[in-house]
C-alpha cells in the first residue's frame, strides 16, 4: 500500500514516482574474506513504509544497513534509492540523497540546549555560530517548535542536552535526522537500554514519523516490535528468511527453529491454535500457574499422538505460551471453523482454570471481557458456543 504522502515525492526533480519502490535491494551479498555476511539478499521497501528486521545475532542486520549507507560495497547485486543505483557513491552523497541514520548511541551536543540541537541540524550549512545567532526567517521559526514537538521535548527544549535521560537524548537525535528531512530513516536498535515507558514513547515516535517517511528499524525486544511493527522481515545467515505481519513471524515453524533452535513439532495450525490460547491466559497481564498448567495438558492431549510424546511436548509447548499476540490478530490467523470451536473449548477451559474449586469466582473481570471478546470474533453461533461450554462444563465435573 502506498500512503498519500507519497505523491509528495513524485515530480521531475529526481525524485521518485509514488507507485515505485523507495529502496530496492537485489541480490546483494557482501562477503568479508570469503565469509557471506548477506548472501543473495533481496529486499525492497515503499514510500512511507515502516519495516522492521529481526533476526539473531550475526545475521548480517548492521551490514544491511551498511550497504544502504554506503558504508559497505555490495561483493555482488545491487542497491538503488528513489531508483539510483548506489554503487560507488561514498557515504556522504548517500546521506544527502535523503537517507538519515541513527546509531545506537546518541550523538548529540551534550553542552548545548534540545533546541540548539535542533537549530544545528535544521541549518547545518551555517555552522555552530551563524546558526544560533542569525535571525531567523518565519518559516525557519516554525521548523524547530515543530520538531521538539514531534519528540516530545517541548518542555525540554532550554535545557542542556547533557541533562536528559537516555531516552529522550534518543528522541533528540532521532528529531536531528528528521530535521533535514530525510526521505528513508534506518535506526538500529534504538530500544537497547531504555526503560519500558522510554521505549513506548520511542515506538510512538517512528509510528508517527511512518507515512511521512520511509523507516527501516533493527530491534531485538519483541515487545517494542510487537508495538510498531506492520510488516516484519526476519534475516538469518545474511538471506530473508521470512516476511510478514508479526503474528505469521511468531508462527512460522522456520523462524521459531531460527530462534529457539528447534524446528517446532507441532503444525503451523496447531501453533495457531495455541496463539490464541495463549492470548486468552494472558489476557490480565499474567499467566497463572494453574492456567498454564491446564493449558499444557489440554493442548499436549491434542497434539500428542501418544502418551510419551505427550509429557515430551510439554516443555516446548511451555516455551511458545510465553509469547502472545494481542487475541484479535491470533484469532485472524486461524483457519477454518474445526479450528475455533477447538480454540473456544480450550479458551473456556483455561479462563475456568485460575481456580478449580471454585468455577464460578475464578473468572476475573478481565478474563470475562477477554472471552466475550474471544466468542464476538470467532463468529460462532450462538448455540454452538452454548453447546461447547456445556461438553466442557460436564468434563469438569466429573
Ligand atoms: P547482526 O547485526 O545481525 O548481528 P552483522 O551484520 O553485524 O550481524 O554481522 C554479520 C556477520 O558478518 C557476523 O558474523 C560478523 O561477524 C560478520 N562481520 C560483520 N562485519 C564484518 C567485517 N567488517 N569483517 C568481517 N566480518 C564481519
Ligand atoms: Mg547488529
């Protein structure tokens, strides 16, 4: 999808027609040495897109965004922005194409003030002293509230940069690209070291900054990619891997070998299935000893063939429960309707289970949402639903 923005950048001037693709990499591979740090990588990203790469360490991500910088030279393939092939340019025609990078580290100006900061990277050409002294025309005026705005600095602007936390010094920089307005944003691992509420502000950031620029983040936390993540691509042993929304990531049987470093045993359906229990028994922020454990036993019963194979299961299945997805994108994911009406009688069961003495007190307020919730976007009918929580209800009593 191209967003509207996009037809800003469409005109005689260089810039790129708004159905075209803002960086296309074709069958790159660098090799350090005879080592393939990307071997054959195609890549290719929209106008306004916000892409987010994972991948496991010494997967060629930093190299990635090397040879979009021109830090590295493809060994082979090609790279182009806004259709320009970039072989051979140095690093700081590159950057002036309209490609902004922020590294791991703030490099800001510790000793002069988030507006100074700002002012700098706005007027770059007018060096330390012009640019905080000259007068300033209107339009110039208006760039730099605009941006401490954008970052969440207002309130900061007179002070020192030395003097904010790390995050904000994040926010900060990544603020100093946006000033000269880059057309693609790479930033790698911005969410390393920052507290959770200093990683949510920075996720608000680049979603806020996507649709008006083109953005490719690196990131290891799950969590924040979960918040800001649209499409994902996985990158192992310098190739794509696999590409897709972050709940077809958390499924797909290859990418979960990549990471745990066992393909799994069960099916991409069953890993479905178990998505959206697990969403359901995560629901209130916590998953209970108890619902855990019925979870483990119903869908080890399941999937397991046979008794043995069942206690074996457990351990893995116990691995996959502790990510979820929110329940609406886990429930989009499941297929047919044999499916949900196991998805709902393994859901009943676990918001049943925080406290089997006690059935009806054990469904928090919390679960009893989640679970209306969970029947509304199952589209089962109603007397199915009915019929279902009453073969679960007769199994407990027994
Ligand atoms: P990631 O960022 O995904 O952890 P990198 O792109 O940093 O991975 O590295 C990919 C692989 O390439 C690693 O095995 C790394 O050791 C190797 N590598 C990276 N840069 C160089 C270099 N300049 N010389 C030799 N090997 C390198
Ligand atoms: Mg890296």
């Amino acid at each position: 999808m191209i967003p509207a923005s996009a037809s800003s950048v469409a005109d005689s001037s260089g810039a790129i027609a708004p159905s075209e693709k803002i960086l296309e990499i074709d069958q790159v591979t660098v090799s350090f040495d005879g080592f393939l740090a990307l071997n054959n990588l195609n890549f290719s990203l929209a106008p306004g897109e916000l892409r987010v790469i994972i991948g496991p360490n010494g997967a060629g991500k930093t190299t990635f965004l090397d040879t979009i910088t021109g830090k590295v030279q493809p060994t082979q393939g090609t790279v182009r922005f806004k259709g320009r092939n970039l072989r051979g340019l140095p690093e700081h025609k590159i950057s002036r194409m309209g490609i902004g990078r922020k590294f791991q580290t703030p490099r800001v100006y510790l000793n002069l003030t988030v507006r100074e900061n700002l002012e700098l990277s706005c007027f770059p050409h007018k060096g330390v002293f012009s640019s905080l002294f000259s007068p300033r025309t209107p339009a110039e005026r208006r760039t730099v509230p605009a941006l401490l705005e954008t970052v969440g600095l207002t309130s900061r602007a007179e002070l020192p940069a030395a003097l904010l936390s790390h995050g904000e010094k994040q926010r900060l920089e990544i603020g100093m690209l946006v000033a000269q307005s880059p057309d693609l944003l790479l930033v790698d691992e911005p969410a390393a070291g920052l507290t959770d509420e200093e990683t949510y502000a920075l996720g608000e950031l680049l979603q806020s900054l996507a649709d008006s620029h083109a953005l490719v983040v690196i990131e290891h936390d799950m969590e924040f990619v979960r918040q800001i993540a649209r499409q994902v691509t996985v990158l192992h042993q310098g190739s794509v891997l696999f590409e897709g929304s972050m709940d077809d990531v958390q499924s797909d049987p290859r990418v979960i070998e990549v990471y745990l470093g066992n393909a799994p045993s069960i099916t991409e359906e069953q890993m479905r299935v178990l998505r959206v229990v697990a969403a359901v028994a995560w629901c209130d922020g916590s998953l209970a000893p108890a619902e855990e454990a019925i979870a483990l036993e119903r869908l080890s019963g399941l999937f397991a063939t046979d008794s043995l194979q069942k206690d074996e299961l457990k351990g893995e299945l116990r691995d996959y429960l502790m990510t979820h997805v929110s329940l609406e994108s886990a429930i989009a994911a499941l297929g047919d309707r044999d499916l949900r009406e196991q998805v709902l009688a393994l859901s009943y069961e676990v918001v049943r289970a925080s406290d089997p003495r006690d059935r009806d007190a054990s469904i928090n307020e919390r679960e009893a949402y989640t679970y209306g919730q969970l029947i509304e976007l199952l589209g089962l009918p109603p007397e199915v639903v009915q019929r279902i929580e009453g073969e679960v209800d007769a199994r407990l009593m027994k």
